[in-house]
C-alpha cells in the first residue's frame, strides 16, 4: 500500500468555492487563493520528502484532521481538499475515492489540516480488513476516546452527543 501524509491549509467551505453559474462559473478569490498556497505547500512537502502520488486508476482513502477549534462543517471542506490533491497529481480523480474519516483534533493547528492518503489496490472486495485497519489506524490518530463524541455517546448509552 502506497500513502503519504501532509499538512495544509484548511479549505475553504464548498460554499466559497465557486461563484456565477454555467458559462460563468469560476473559482472565488479565497477558492483560488487557496489552491495557490495548498499547492506550494504540497510541492515543497514533494521536495523534501519525496513522497510518491498513489497510482493513477488505483481505489484510495483518506483521513483528514481537521483542528478542533474550526468554525464551519468539516465535510463540506473535503471537496477542495480531494480536488486539490487530483489537481497536483498527488491522487487518481475522486471517482476512484473508496472513502475517508475526517474528525477534529486537538494537536492540529489552527487553520490547517492534516490529510493522508493511502492506495487500496483491488478495491473494497478484495480489502476491506484493510480498510477496516485504515480507519482503527486514524482513530488511534487522535488517541483519547473522549475527543470523539461518537465514542463518548456509544459509552453513554446516548442516542445524540447533547443527551450524554
């Protein structure tokens, strides 16, 4: 399996990533001024380490973590970050996007993200014990159960996280 990981900027919200309609859509200035700087951290992130992008036509997943003090819905920011990634040439296009997790956590930064990228060859059929070590793997990421409210309500007994 192929992955790499990486630090960048903190997306946008899909709702600023584009203004005007049909032959007028274009990218907003903080959509555009985003691509620019996540892409220069991704190319200096490339020289130093070396990472290698996943395979093209080969299924992939993703963890982001996002910081725990973001305003805003973390999923709606997934969008500019995979298209960024296909973008740089650092992932196949997010039709081939098997799935991901994204949580919130405390030793990210403010206003960046930390995003991996993990190649899963032979798709869900012939992985899903992998997958299934992917997502232990990211949960295990942001060590305390009670940084998750999906845990602290299972332990609760709770059907929502403000009933726990």
């Amino acid at each position: 399996m192929a992955s790499f990981t990486l630090t960048l900027p903190l997306p946008p919200s899909v709702n600023r990533l584009y203004q005007g309609g049909g032959k007028n859509k274009r990218k907003t200035p903080q959509c555009a001024a985003w691509f620019e700087e996540a892409g220069w951290r991704m190319n200096e992130a490339r020289a130093k380490s070396g990472y290698k992008p996943l395979t093209a036509e080969t299924w992939y997943w993703t963890d982001v973590r996002m910081p725990e003090n973001h305003l805003g819905d973390s999923d709606n920011r997934l969008k500019a970050l995979h298209d960024l990634l296909h973008q740089m040439g650092a992932t196949p296009d997010d039709r081939w996007l098997m799935g991901g997790t994204y949580m919130r956590c405390p030793d990210v930064l403010s206003g960046t993200c930390i995003v991996t990228a993990t190649s899963i060859p032979g798709g869900i059929q012939s992985r899903a014990e992998e997958i299934r070590l992917l997502v232990e793997r990211f949960n295990a990421s942001c060590a305390a159960e009670d940084l998750n409210p999906i845990n602290e309500t299972a332990r609760n007994g709770a059907d929502t996280p403000e009933q726990a």
